[in-house]
C-alpha cells in the first residue's frame, strides 16, 4: 500500500512539473484610438494608447504613412499635405510577439477656414498688404477686371469679424506692377497709402493720401517708400530717395521735416524694412550695380543698424546671397522685404526667397533658400520662433531657423501676417479661373501659433 502512495506522489509531481513548462497564454493586443480621424491640414492628432498584454510592452511604433514614424507610446502628429493616410500601429512584447491595429485618416484642406470677399468676382485680385486699424483687419489688393480691359484698381478691404462681411474702398484707379504697400494712419483721420511700383529703370513710389471718408487729398509718384515706423509724434517714412538709403521724417500729420540718406555709408541701395528695438533701429535692404537697363546684377542684402537720432552705427552686407549671379529686372525690388527680432534676441531677414537668422549685430548663423522665388511672402515673430510663408507653404520655426512644423496652403503669394489675438491672420493671393480664364483670389485666414487653421 505505502508503495502506491509513493507511486502516487511521483505521478503528481510529474504532472506539475509538465504543466508549469507549457507556455501561458500570450493576450497581445494592439489597440489605439485618435483625437479626430477626419482634420484639416497641420491639425494635430493625438494617440491614445489601449493596447494590452499579459506580457510586458517593450516597443511600440507608429508609422503614420507619410513618411514619418514615431516610437512614443502616445505622440502628437500632423499632416502637411490633403490626403488619406493609414496610421499603423505595431507592438512587440518581451517574448518578441508582435501585434499591429490600422486606423484610416482623412485630410482636407479645408477652404471654409479660409474667407473671400465674394464682391471681386470676374476678377483678378492679390494681395499686396495686409494690416490692422481700430481692431479690425484689412488688405491691399491690386484689382484687374477680367471682363473690362479697362478696369483696374489698388483697394483697401476691410473685414468685419462680427458681421463677417467685406467692405472695399478705392485707393487709386490706377494699378501698375506692384508687390508691396503699406497703409499709415496719420492723426489727423488721413492715411497715406504707399505702393512700390515697378518704373523705368527703377522702383518706384506712389503715395496717395486720403481723408476719413476715403477721398483722395493728394496723389504723387517719388523715390521708393516702403512703409514708415512711429515715433511718438513723427513718422519716419523709409526707403530710397535718388537710388540711395533714405529715410524722411513727417510730422504727425505727414508733412515732410527732414530726410536722412546714407549715401556716403551704401549707394545704389534701399531700405525695404526698418524696425524698431528699443531706442535704436535695424533697416533692412539690398544694393545693386547701377543700370540704365531693365535689368541689372550684383544685387545683395544687408542690414543697418541706426542710433536713436537715425544715423547709423554698424552694417553688414551679406554675400552669400545667391542673387549676386543671378540677372534680376526692377520688379525684384517691388515686393516685400522683412526684419523680424526673436525673442532670443536674434534677426530674421527675407526676402526674394532668402531667409537669414543673425545675431543681434548682423552675423550671419544661417541661410536658408527657400523654393520658387517670389517677391510676395510673410514673415511674422511668435514665442520662441517665428512663422514664415513661402510658396503655397506655411512653416513654423525655432530661433536659430530650424523648422518645426511645415503644412501646405494654397497661397502663391502672401502679403504678410498680423498678429490678433492668439491668432496670425494672412492674406494670400491663390489660383483659380473666371469663365475659363486663369485668375487669382485673395483669401484671408488665420492661424495659431502651431499653425492650426483656425476659424475667423
């Protein structure tokens, strides 16, 4: 009897030792979900992981079918261009088991975010500034009927945020090859509205002054203005005046006091943009060969840097721009032309597609050339960065010009951003056809500063 309980206890051991080499059961599950799977372009989507295993996750990876992974558990993305992606999930647990899970995702670029002033319609529109004025934000269009020969303008439209309506006042009808304007809001009621034309062997400015009602007072064509900055109760109004540097200071009512040029520092040169920083300014601008041609070379940037009494202190000229060997016409120098300062307290510089982070003296850290030249883009600061447009493409930056986020748009040309609120609005000239006939509209949006269209 003690011998089949021996035998007994032999067997039981036997049996439990063969059940405890039988592998357990392996519950790998790859699971996810995401914040939306229908979204615009540059709108971020958010993972949320529910995976599960009775064995340790060691990997997860997410391929998101545009060329680009992740390995975070649960990561943010986005999408850059219209399209429908799959975003596929694989897992892998310490037993070297795999799982995957395949989510489908929709993306729209969505033209309701973006607005247009339907009141243009059988014509061809771009935009050639964009502002703000008593909390509401307005453009510079050039406007050219496509249906009469004849009829062509410079507009002012303002856009009501509350009503969501567009209200349009002639600026002059006149409309030449221009790319850039800016509007300055005097305070007596009037403005001045200073538009950069291309003229006979050089670039050109028209001024219109109008009154509250928006009638013209005066109108007069002179050496290139750009724009004017404040100061206090002058306005200093920049550009060139007989082809060198200039700058004109106005009193509060526009009147001409005084003119600064820079003739003995650059010649054959301009001020595109001037900015204030502090008590001291930096003018952006380029400089060029003389020509009595429509064309010309040896076109090159540079920066000045101009005390609180506007004379200048430092400058620096960058030859590294790849306009040096290129033949360029006047219409290269009707567009726009930016400085910006970070917040670190470095430059960005832009223009004809070149775009230049520097150090707070002018020193080049880096050049960046960006893909079809056009005069006609923005260039806007944000905490830690800044946003810049280029050909139907918005990119978001660090600092030092390192690119963070880059989502298409349909805008050709960008007459710049203005900041209200939490928002960058933009005003971008985009294709489309009137009865056949190749046209460009103006759309007007808005974007956070992650480059999230956002509804205005």
């Amino acid at each position: 009897m003690k011998k089949i309980y021996f035998f007994a206890f032999i067997l039981l051991n036997l049996l439990s030792s063969c059940s405890s080499d039988t592998p357990e059961e392996n519950n790998l599950t790859a699971a996810f979900t995401l914040s939306a799977t229908t979204v615009n372009v540059g709108d971020d989507i958010k993972v949320t992981n529910t995976s599960k295993s009775s064995k340790e996750i060691v990997s997860y990876t997410f391929n998101f079918g545009n060329e680009t992974s992740s390995t975070e558990k649960e990561p943010t993305f986005y999408y850059s261009r219209a399209g429908e992606y799959n975003v596929k999930l694989v897992i892998k647990d310490t037993n070297g088991t795999v799982a995957t899970s395949t989510i489908k995702v929709t993306v729209t670029e969505e033209n309701s975010l973006l607005l247009t002033n339907q009141l243009v319609g059988g014509s061809d529109v771009y935009p050639i500034e964009i502002g703000m004025q008593d909390n509401k934000i307005f453009y510079t269009e050039s406007y050219r009927s496509v249906t009469t020969s004849t009829t062509s303008y410079y507009r002012h439209v303002e856009y009501n945020n509350d009503a969501k309506t567009f209200t349009t006042k002639i600026i002059t009808e006149k409309n030449g090859n221009s790319g850039h304007a800016q509007t300055t809001y005097l305070n007596n009621g009037n403005k001045i509205v200073n538009i950069i034309q291309s003229m006979s062997y050089y670039a050109g400015t028209v001024e219109t002054e109008l009154n509250a009602d928006w009638s013209p007072v005066k109108s007069s064509s002179s050496g290139a203005i750009y724009g004017s900055v404040k100061n206090n109760d002058q306005y200093y109004f920049y550009g060139s005046y007989d082809k060198n540097p200039a700058i004109e200071i106005r009193n509060n009512e526009g009147k001409l006091v005084s003119r600064k040029t820079y003739e003995s520092t650059v010649k054959n040169a301009f001020i595109g943009n001037l900015i204030k920083t502090g008590t001291t300014y930096v003018a952006f601008g380029g400089k060029y060969e003389t020509s009595t041609t429509n064309e010309f070379m040896n076109y090159k940037p540079f920066v000045l840097f101009l005390n609180e009494n506007l004379e200048i202190t430092s400058q620096k000229t960058f030859d590294t721009s790849t306009l040096k060997d290129i033949v360029l016409d006047w219409n290269s120098f009707n567009g726009s032309f930016k400085v910006i300062k970070l917040t670190n307290g470095n430059l960005a510089l832009y223009s004809h597609n070149e775009l230049r982070i520097t150090t707070a003296q002018g020193e080049e850290l880096k050049l960046i050339k960006l893909p079809n030249n056009s005069n006609i883009q923005g260039l806007i600061e944000i905490e830690n960065g800044f946003i810049a447009s280029s050909f139907q493409k918005l990119e978001k930056y660090d600092n030092n010009g390192n690119v963070l986020k880059s989502i298409s748009y349909p805008g050709i040309y960008n007459a710049g951003f203005v900041k209200k609120g939490d928002l960058y609005y933009f005003a971008a000239g985009c294709g489309s056809s009137y009865q056949n006939i190749s046209i460009l509209e103006i759309k007007l949006g808005a974007v956070d500063s992650n480059l999230n269209f956002k509804k205005i």
